[in-house]
C-alpha cells in the first residue's frame, strides 16, 4: 500500500543537527536547487534567494561540522526507518555540487577540508584537501570493489542477499556500492580527527546499482525488491555512523530519483591530476586565489605609501626654501665665529 502511495521522487533529510532547522511538510523543491540548498545547510551564500520555507534560517554563528549527499537513482522513494523530513522533488535534472566544493575550497584552503565526490558505477572520483590521504585506500574502480567484496571485512558476509547474486553482474555492482558506504565510514572511524578541525567536509555520492537492477530485472523482480530493502538498512546506517562521528554535526541528505531528465555529461578527475595544473591549489586549474587578508595588507601598504610620499614631499619643500642664515645652525656658528676673528 505505502509504495503505490509513495510515487514522488524524494529529497529526504536523514539526519540534521538542532541547529539545521528542516520544516516538516510536502513543499517541492526543484533538482536544480539541491547545490543551493546544500550551501545554505553550511552557511554559506547563494547567488539566488531560495524561495523554499522547508529550510528556516539558523544561528549565524554555528554551521555543520559537515554535509553528506546521496544521490539513488532507480527508485523514487526508500523506506527509511528513521528521518528529520521528507520533500518532493520536481524536475530532477542532474546536477553537482561543484559549487558548494569550489566555495569552500576558497573559504578553507588553508586548513585543506575533505570534499569527496564519488560515483562507483561511473569510476568516477574527485578527491581534495585532506581527502587525498584519508580515501588513498578507497577502492575507485570497479575491478577494485569487487576484489574488496572478496577480502576480509566485506559487507557480504554480513548482508542478507536472498535472491541477490555474487556472480550476476548488476547484483555485484549493487553490492559493490554498499560496499563502498562501509569503507567511507570505516575510514572515518580510523580518522576521527577530521571531525575535530574547523573546516566544513563535502561527500557526494551517486550510487545507480538499483537502476541496473530495475533495468534487468524489473520493479516487481525479487532482486530489486531485497536490494531497496538492504540499501534503506545500509543508508540508514551509513547516515547515523556519520552523524555520530561528527559529533552530531553533520547533514546528511538522501536523493531518490527514478531516472534524470537529461544526462549528465562530466569529466572524470583523478587525484594524480592535482600534480599535472598549473595552479596544486585550485582543482579547477584557475589562476592563484588571493588570501582574505589582502585588503588589510593592501591598505597597510598603499597608505604607508601615502605617508612616506608626502613626508618626501613636506621634507624636500622645506629644504627649498631654507635660508642657510637662519636656519641652519652650521651656518650659524660658522657666522659667529668669523665675527670674533
């Protein structure tokens, strides 16, 4: 009954501090605003007002300590045991959160933040700041997950297939995304000093495996079924293991669209690429970003500069038009002295 209910494509709001206050209602939100609604949950400014009354405004001097968003494509709802709220979501055309990346790593440079995004079906991956040491051991590929589902530690001793296959194709990919969730948070565990620094972290996470399954087998295959059902036990897990981590400081969102309105063409960025740019600390490869203290050194140097041209100035006047005779106390002593000879 609940799933010929639960037709609308779901923005969900896993988990959210106090602070993030989330309004419970069925107000839509469009795709294309999801990067805008991930920079506010941080506290940072948009280019647009959003116009949405499912965020209300919070303390200006408290942020999350991190946002976390997961995208699933394949189903238009999951049934999460447990969440803040729950949105419509209207015009799902693909989007990215390179915005909200770009602004804090421009924001944060110096204390390098953790932005991972991520996308195992696609091999895609863009890793920076302190991402770069802590996901090294990340599994990024697919022949990579899958020799990680074979090694100790793997999600499959502990997962209930059923009807789910470790040979089929589309069921490895599907566990190999699962698989994936279980490392990020592992390594979180083994790295819980990234939680403690003052820098906002950024994980985005495209997961597809239900969208093969859907496609090979169908919505009302036994596959499909068992995979939504261990992927909203895995979500549900995968958001309050991180929640907890960082000190019940983070958002975490999860997106469930059944397919985009338009395909997203992006290119894939390796970690090895930051050392080919001409620019390490941009991974944009733009031109240097100049430090927030260069007002302050500007008008400490330009005024100085000021000061030091109109003491010349003054100084270079006065020695014009000054009357050895009078005011120079060498010409008059020497004036003195010949008197009395």
């Amino acid at each position: 009954m609940l799933s010929k209910i639960r037709v609308a494509q779901l923005l969900t709001i896993l988990q959210s501090p106090e602070f993030v206050s989330f309004q419970k209602g069925d107000w839509a939100i469009s795709g294309e605003k999801i990067p805008d609604l991930v920079a506010l949950t941080m506290g940072f400014s948009v280019q647009e007002d959003l116009s949405w009354p499912g965020l209300q405004a919070g303390p200006l001097f408290q942020r999350p300590r991190a946002n976390v968003l997961v995208v699933v494509r394949g189903v238009d709802s999951l049934a999460l045991p447990q969440s803040v709220a729950s949105y419509p979501l209207e015009n799902p055309v693909p989007f990215t959160l390179d915005s909200v990346a770009e602004t804090i790593h421009s924001l944060f440079a110096e204390d390098t933040p953790v932005v991972l995004q991520l996308a195992p079906s696609e091999e895609r991956l863009y890793m920076l700041g302190k991402a770069n040491a802590v996901f090294e051991d990340l599994p990024v590929t697919l022949q990579q997950i899958r020799a990680r589902l074979s090694q100790d530690g793997s999600v499959l001793a502990s997962l209930p297939l059923n009807s789910l296959s470790r040979n089929a194709e589309a069921d490895l990919l599907f566990l190999s995304e699962v698989q994936v969730l279980h490392d990020i948070t592992a390594l979180l565990q083994r790295h819980r000093h990234l939680a403690k620094d003052h820098s906002p972290d950024l994980y985005s996470l495209e997961l597809s495996g239900l969208e093969e399954l859907s496609r090979l087998y169908g919505q009302d295959s036994p596959q499909y079924r068992d995979a939504t059902a261990i992927l909203a036990s895995v979500l549900q897990k995968f958001g309050e293991d991180v929640y907890g981590l960082y000190g019940n400081s983070a958002v975490v969102e999860v997106v469930t669209v059944k397919t985009f309105e338009a395909p997203l063409t992006r290119k894939s960025r390796s970690i090895l690429e930051s050392q080919q740019i001409s620019n390490p600390g941009s991974p944009y490869n733009l031109a240097y970003k100049y430090n927030f203290q260069y007002a302050v050194i500007f008008n400490i140097v330009l005024w100085l500069m000021i000061a030091l041209a109109l003491a010349v100035i003054v100084v270079a006047y006065n020695l014009w038009n000054m009357d050895p005779g009078y005011d120079s106390i060498i010409y008059r002593m020497t004036n003195q002295k010949i008197r009395m000879d």
